[in-house]
C-alpha cells in the first residue's frame, strides 16, 4: 500500500466502464444472425472471446462465416458493416455516467481516459455516448502502441495530465487491464465491479476500492479528501476492498 497522498486527476477507462461494448457487442451479433439466418447470437459472440484474433476485430465474423459454410466477399463486408453500425448505435453510457462526470470537473479533477481501442472506434463511442467534451486527454492504443497492461498508457496519460502516479485514481473494471498494472506503479485503484461480466459477489478486483456504480466515485473522492490526504476507511459508497 502506497503512501496516503491527494487525489489530483483521474484517468478512466472506457470501455464497459463508462459504456456497455459488450452489450453493443451482443446487440450487433444478433443483428448479423438476422442478416444472415445461421448460428446463433451467443455463438459468434463466442468468436470474439478467442485469443486467435482481438476483441475487436472484424476477422471474427468472417472465421464463424466460415465455419457456419456461408462465406463470401460480399455477405462478409455486409455483416462487417452491420457490425460497425449496430454496435455503434448501441452504445450509451452507463446510467450517472455524464453526471458523474460533469460533477467530476465542476470540483476540479482533471481527467484523462486511457483506452485500448483505435482513436478511430474510441472517438465515435465518446461522441455517440455525449462524453467526450468531459476529458482533458484522450489516450488511445494508436498513441502508444502499446495495450494494457502494459503501463505505458497509464505513464502516458499521467504525463499529459502533468501528475504523478501517487497523486492519481484510476477507475476500470479489469483486475488484468486496469488494477493491476496501476497498481504497480503506485496509483489509487477503483475497481468498476459493475461492468465486468465475469465478476463474482464480493470480488474486489484487488483493488484499493470497488463500486457498483459509476456515481459511487463522488461519495468515495469526497470520503478520500482528509486534509489533503488519502484516507482508507468505510465511505458512503466505493467500500474499501481491504
């Protein structure tokens, strides 16, 4: 455990953090299955979760196209832009997300998300969602080539941020992608139990601090600010994870 410092910006992931991707995601496979009349919607959300190709790869419609044996050109650039379209139009912020956030800059905190997603996906996903005028700083993988875990995006997004690790919040709802490599150079962790699908009751992400709801981080920062310190004690809401 680091040192009790204050609190002066936050970086926050995106995706199913501040918005439901896998619930665009599965709305999107569901069209396609429309579309094409074979498999089923869980299934070829099934593809996605491989490690042969990313989350966010396209490649994946056209392996379950193949293996389904309708495979063509043109049925799989209409799936791939009925992907696009459909995942897109369903992505909305998670319910308190833009008040929280506009709460979150009327006291001051400067913000910065730090994404794995092209700048490409990640700035639509901002705009449809009416977030991205709330972020000081917009950290994509194309800024960095480099993924989480790896720090690089977290140092990156701290030094546009003009701040340093012990003096910043992070807040995600991966323990891999978020929490533990956070962790590791010295940040105060908020794990976002709510968006991470595979979370089990009681799971804290090994996080300083967990929530169940995006609007918990104003009662936590406000339980936090002690003097200008961090304070690691029971608060309204985010309750410590240890």
């Amino acid at each position: 455990m680091h040192t009790p410092r204050p609190v002066r910006a936050l970086l926050i992931d995106m995706d199913n953090t501040l918005v439901d991707l896998v619930g665009a995601k599965r709305a999107a496979c569901r069209a396609i299955i429309e579309k094409t009349g074979v498999g089923d919607a869980d299934l070829l959300f099934s593809y996605f979760l491989r490690r042969t190709r990313g989350f966010e790869d396209p490649g994946n419609i056209l392996d379950f196209l193949v293996d389904e044996g309708v495979y063509s050109d043109s049925l799989f650039e209409v799936c791939a832009a009925t992907y696009r379209e459909e995942k897109l139009s369903h992505i909305v912020p998670y319910p308190g997300v833009p008040e929280t956030l506009e709460r979150l800059v009327e006291r001051g905190y400067p913000l910065a998300l730090v994404t794995d997603a092209h700048r490409n996906d990640a700035i639509p996903r901002l705009e449809r969602a009416g977030l991205r005028g709330f972020f000081d700083h917009i950290v994509t993988y194309d800024m960095t080539w480099q993924k989480k875990p790896d720090p690089l995006p977290f140092l990156y997004a701290l030094q546009m941020l003009n701040t340093t690790p012990g003096d910043a919040m992070i807040v995600g709802d991966s323990q891999r992608r978020d929490i533990d490599p956070a962790k590791k150079i010295g940040m105060i962790t908020v794990y976002a139990r709510y968006g991470d699908r595979f979370s089990l009751p009681g799971m804290d992400g090994g996080a300083d601090f967990t929530i169940d709801d995006f609007a918990q981080l104003l009662p936590l920062l406000s339980g936090l600010e002690v003097d200008g310190k961090v304070r690691r004690s029971p608060c309204a809401a985010g309750s410590p994870s240890r």
